[in-house]
C-alpha cells in the first residue's frame, strides 16, 4: 500500500508546476517589457522622433492610463527617455538601450537567412530534378 502512495506522488501534472512558477516582473528587464506587444507598437511609434504622451494616444488608440502605463515600464528598465517641456512630457526612444535586443535578434536572423538558403537550395534541386 505504501508503495502505490509513492508512486502516486511521483506523477504531478505539469500544470502544477506552472501554476506555482514565478514570472519575471515586466519592469526586471528590457527582454520582459518587450514581450508585450503593446509596448512594442509604442517603441515602434517613437522610433523616428520624441513624442507627447497625447500623440502616443492618439496613434495608438489606447486610453492615457494605458499609455502611461507601458511608458513607465519602458522608461523604468531605460528602453525610453522622457524629458517635460511645459505641461508636456516628451518621450524618446533610447536607442542605446535597444542595442542588447538587437543584437540577440540579430543572432536568429543569421539562422533564418541560412535556413532560408536552404530551402531554396533544396527548391531549385527538386525543380532540376523536374526538367
């Protein structure tokens, strides 16, 4: 009888673990605010030029409180620099922040591009064969 307990306690469904798993906070990194696609559509917006929480609103098509939201996350793990002028805050894009996301993506795209060739070697080898 003891033994079927021990084998019974052995086998926890995986959705155990994962309901007791702790997420890395949005705020603890660059890699974790970016997750969240929102907050992509905003660096994206603010890529080219500063920015008023208003226009980032008005493009996005978000509530303020929302905005405000992701710009504090952003701008708490540095991806954004803000500066006031008047009643405005003005937000920017803090290009030296981006460069460690880029340059871990930059690494996939390398194995994307050669996955690709690969495939279209292997396209015009079966289109050979075919003539």
């Amino acid at each position: 009888m003891a033994e079927g307990l021990v084998k019974r306690a052995l086998h926890i469904p995986i959705w155990e673990y994962i309901k007791r798993m702790a997420r890395a906070a949005t705020t603890s990194d660059a890699f974790n605010a970016v997750a969240e696609p929102r907050r992509r559509d905003i660096l994206n917006y603010l890529a080219m030029q500063e920015r008023s929480v208003g226009e980032i609103v008005d493009a996005m098509e978000m509530e303020q409180p929302s905005v405000s939201k992701h710009l504090k996350v952003l701008k708490d793990v540095g991806l954004v620099e803000v500066r006031r002028d008047g009643r405005q805050m003005l937000y920017k894009v803090n290009a030296m922040a981006i460069r460690p996301l880029h340059e871990w993506t930059s690494m996939f795209e390398r194995l994307w591009k050669h996955q690709l060739l690969r495939i279209k070697e292997r396209a015009e080898a079966n289109d050979a064969q075919k003539q």
